[in-house]
RNA sequence: GGCCCUAUAGUCUAAUGGCUAGGACGCGACCCUCUCAAGGUCGAGAUACGGGUUCAAUCCCCGUUAGGGCUACCA
C-alpha cells in the first residue's frame, strides 16, 4: 500500500513551495491508489498557531488536494497533529535512553552558544563535543536528550529523485530528539510518526535532504523499515533566493485572492519541477495519470509569475463564462456599487479574451459604470477637434434610429455612415470609443456599444459641442 | 568554515555518447482587424568555465565558479 503525508508545520499560510510538495504527495497516491496523509507538525509552540492550521487546511481546500486521513477526517493512524502524541514520542525517547542509544544532556543553551561561538572562530565545524555523552552523575537541572550517533560509519541516502548520496556519520551531531520541555524535535517525531503511520514514500522538498541521513541512523536504531525518499527541488524567486513574502505573493490563498484560478495555479506549480514531453497545459485527471516521480527534476525552479498569468488566461478562456461572471461579480459590487446581474454578465464575456487575472476586471470597466469615467490622454487627441465633433454629431444623430439596439444594427449604420461620409470605418469609431469609453482600447465597438445600451450612448455623445 | 545538492536561452523544460540542441512563457516582426485582446505565421535567444575519457561529449569522470540547502532545545 503506498502511503505519502504532507506534513506541514502550522507557522503560516500555505506556501507555494508547500502546496506543491503536497500536490506532488497527492499525485503520487492518486496516481498510485495510495493514501495522502496530511500530518501537522506543530511541535514548534512558540510559532505554531489554530490559525495557521486553518489557512493551510483552507489553502489545501482551494487547490482542491484533499486528504484520506488527517484533520478533519480520522484514520487508524491519529492523532494527527504531533502535539496530540506526546505519549507516543516519550515512549520511543524512553526506549533509546533504555537501550543506550540516546543520553540526557545537560549543557545549557548559553554553553552551547558559547562552544559554537569559539568553534567558529577557530574555524572548527561547531558541533556538539560530546559533553554528556558519557556522563556518571545526574548534575540535575533542565536537560534535553541527545541521540548517540554512531561513528565511524556512513549513512547512505538512496533518494528516488537524486540516487545514492552518502554522509559521514561523524560530521553529524549527537542531535537533540527531546527539547527541554519535554517536545520532540522534527528528525526525531517525523521518524516515529512515518513509521507509525506506515509512510511508504517520503516526499519533501530539497532542503531535508540533509537531515535524511539523521533520520536513517533513527530507524536502524529502532530497527525499523526505511521509507523510500524523494526530495523534491525548491522554488526561488527571481533572486534565486528561496520563494519568500520578500518577492510577492508567497502563499496559495494570495494567489486566489489577486484572481487566479486553483486549476491554473495546480497546472503552473505541477510543471515546476516536473513535466510530460511537450506538454503545457494538464486537467488535473491528467497529472494523475501521468505523474511520476521519475519525472520530476533535479533542478532548483524560479517562479515565474508571467507564465503563471499566461496560464491562468487560458483557464480563464476555456472556463465556463457563467463561472468567470460569478468571479468577478463581487469584485465590480466593491469597485462600482450593487449593479443589475444581467449587465454584469454581458460586460464580463466581452472581456474573457482580455483578462489574464480574474482581478483586473475592475481596471478594465469603469466606464460601463460611470458616466464620469477617466479619460486616457490618448483618447483625448480622438475628440475635441473640428473634424471629431462633426463624426461625433453625426454619428449621434444616427444612432438615434437604430432600433432595436443591437451590434448588427449599430455595425450597418456605422458602414452606411462611412459610405455616406466618404471615410474608413476607424476614422468614425475611434472618436467613437475615446467618447463613450476615454480609452482607446476597449472590446469590439458595436459589441461596447450594445452593451451600455442606447441612453447611455447617446448621453456620452451629446457631452461635445454641436 | 565543514558537509550535501544543482548547473541547457531572461524563465520553466526536452533530447541523444553522433542530424540545423526540441517545446512553452516572455520579447520582436508580420497576418487577422475599428482599437486592445484572442488566434495564426515567422524571428532573436542556451548546453557556466577548464581539464580529461572517446573517432565523437550537453550527456561519462575530475576540478573551478556560481546558486541553493543542512550544520538549532525551527520544521
């Protein structure tokens, strides 16, 4: 049975790097008819917060990655917030202490501080010496204890993404498992949760590749099963420095709130460090079905917020109009007060062609809404000239008699009035569309014009002298 | 500092020990056209550097450089 976790730490929204590591985990189950497990790690009480566990079960929600056990829907294997097995983690910590595999430590943190402090000056790696490793006496006081890392050996990591990577035992610590009040730490609770929760395969991103061979070294010291491991690259930003809030919109929910589409963030970030020949554009049927892990790359990715956007315009192109009318609904209410629904409706499907973020709807529309609409400068130069108001007059008085209102009619009086005047059809619109817009780009003419209806036509004309 | 990972255009990637190194975003031009989009056609643009192995290296090996990660009583 193959069974993945995402397990992330309740210190923040989900973040893009986060939700990619749990579609990878999702993909592989589903692709594989395993079981994703959503685990939180929220061990680190002093950042750990309900609300941060919301916004990564919501983040999760939106992308549309559920989970088969976890919080919220119970398996076999809970509880599933770390805080919650204690119990469990103690039991484990005891059982090394007992088999001598594990020793309290006594050292406070100033005098750890103070070893690494002189070991850096030497230029020496600042490792822990070992102070307690054999210790008679109990010198009583706070203590945390200290895994017994076998020296002299090495550890291999044999990783599905990368191969075989080999780490010298003796260039590791004799790392912490239980801190000072008595909470685990990560190496040591991921390795008994993974193991007890039957994890198959561990999938993660990149950065825990380094702590793999510390995991190891725990399950042969509980004589347990490896998982298979893949680790996954990270995501930079354009700086190359890890994806953080410094360059932009860093988490899933931000990306739904600036008007992205959760399949087209799905399609974006599943093609960030994995892909399938040619192809750009995936259902999520498809990353099921064509997933896999050998296909995931190597390399560390840089997120690309312009392929992002191009994506999300075909999404948002190839999405039910109804859909993308409902989107942006709320948003023009904010923007421009409670409108009629049906006028809503048409302006938006004038505009699925033209918006690559469902958010720049509002930009995009005031003049359907105000009759004192912002003028371009560039839509200035159209109007106020002898010739423009002549166009403009002309064309207001023939507007008057096209019943009913509708773009075929409106087109045949245009091309009529360009016959009649003797001119290309653009030396009437153009005019016509500073006018009733102050832009020079809108959607088609005729289509604009049907849509603000005649009253509103007429009334934008009529502001230019006779 | 030590250890580990990575290296194909600005970005994401494909490819094989042997064709003009393929696709996508972005960029430019053109077509379409009432403008802007959308769509279509075309174009510019890459194997980090230096050594090997080989008849032949983007691919295999070594080194350098660059970037990233770990080195916490964070995860």
């Amino acid at each position: 049975m193959i069974r993945v976790r995402f397990a992330p730490s309740p210190t923040g929204a989900l973040h893009i790097g986060g939700g990619r590591t749990a579609l990878f985990n999702w993909l592989f189950a589903r692709h594989n008819n395993g079981k994703f497990i959503l685990r939180i790690e929220d061990t680190d009480r002093t950042r750990s917060t309900k609300e941060a566990v919301q916004t990564i079960l919501h983040g999760l929600e939106w992308l549309g990655i559920d989970w088969d056990e976890g919080p919220n829907s119970d398996g076999n294997f809970g509880p599933y917030f770390q805080t919650e097995r204690m119990e469990i983690y103690k039991k484990y910590a005891d059982q090394l202490i007992k088999e001598g595999k594990a020793y309290y430590c006594f050292c406070t943190p100033e005098m750890l501080e103070e070893k690494r402090k002189l070991a850096a000056q030497k230029k020496e790696a600042p490792k822990y010496d070992g102070a307690c490793r054999e210790l008679s006496k109990n010198p009583g006081g706070p203590f945390v204890i200290r895994f017994k890392m076998p020296i002299g050996e090495i550890t291999e990591v044999e990783d599905l993404v990368r191969g075989k990577v080999k780490f010298e035992n003796d260039l590791l610590d004799d790392f912490v498992v239980v801190k000072s009040d008595g909470v685990p730490t990560y190496n040591f609770a991921a390795v008994v949760d993974d193991h007890l929760m039957e994890i198959s395969h561990v999938i993660r991103g990149d950065d825990h590749l380094s702590n793999t061979p510390r995991q190891i070294v725990l399950y042969k010291a509980f004589g347990w099963k490896l998982p298979a491991f893949a680790h996954i690259p990270m995501i930079l930003g354009p700086d190359k420095a890890r994806l953080s809030k410094r360059h932009g919109a860093a988490s899933v929910i931000e990306y739904r709130d600036l008007g992205y589409l959760p399949e087209a963030v799905i399609n974006y970030i599943a093609k960030l460090g994995w892909g399938y020949k040619d192809q750009e554009v995936f259902s999520r049927q498809e990353l099921i079905d064509l997933f896999t892990l050998e296909a995931v790359s190597k390399n560390a990715a840089i997120f690309d917020i312009e392929k992002l956007k191009w994506l999300n315009g075909n999404y948002i192109r190839t999405a039910l109009p109804e859909r993308i009318v409902d989107l942006c609904e709320p948003l023009l209410f904010d923007a421009y007060g409670k409108q009629d629904l049906a006028y809503i409706s048409k302006i938006v499907r004038l505009f699925l062609d033209r918006l690559k973020v469902i958010n720049e709807i509002t930009d995009l529309t005031p003049y359907y809404f105000n009759d004192d609409f912002p003028f371009d400068e560039k839509a200035k130069k159209y109007l106020g000239s002898e010739d423009s108001s002549k166009i403009i007059n002309t064309l207001k008085d023939k507007l008057v008699g096209v019943a009913p209102f509708i773009k075929d009619n409106i087109e045949k009086m245009f091309k009529q009035l360009a016959e009649e005047m003797k001119v290309k059809l653009g030396v009437i619109i153009h005019p016509c569309r500073a006018a009733v817009s102050g832009r020079v780009e809108t959607p088609p003419m005729y289509d604009v014009l049907e849509v603000l209806g005649k009253d509103r036509v007429n009334k934008r004309l009529s502001k230019y002298p006779q």
